[in-house]
C-alpha cells in the first residue's frame, strides 16, 4: 500500500504519477477498488507507478 486518502461524497480522487496527474471522479475509480483480501484493477499504462495520491 503505498497511501491513504479518506474521500467524501463528491470529492474527486487525484493520481501523482511522476509530471502526470490523473482525476477520477467516484465512478470512475469505483472500477480499481478490489473486494476485501482482494486486487483491484490496474490503473491505466501510465499511471501504474503511483507517487502520490491526493484529494480534490
């Protein structure tokens, strides 16, 4: 696990992956989330090498 960002109902989630950015709305990050002991999916070519996450 590389970090924890807690997100209310209408915030968007950001992805840091080196000078890119990624801004997923829930519906859209909803499709990575994984059910208990297990992955999610991989983020998109580009975005696999997470450096940060934030929230907006």
């Amino acid at each position: 696990m590389l970090a924890v960002a807690v997100l209310g109902d209408g915030d968007d989630l950001i992805v840091h992956a080196g000078q890119r950015h990624l801004t997923m709305k829930r519906r859209d990050y909803e499709n990575y989330i994984g059910e208990r002991a297990r992955r999610g999916g991989k983020l998109p070519r580009g975005f696999q090498k997470v450096d940060r996450l934030s929230v907006g």
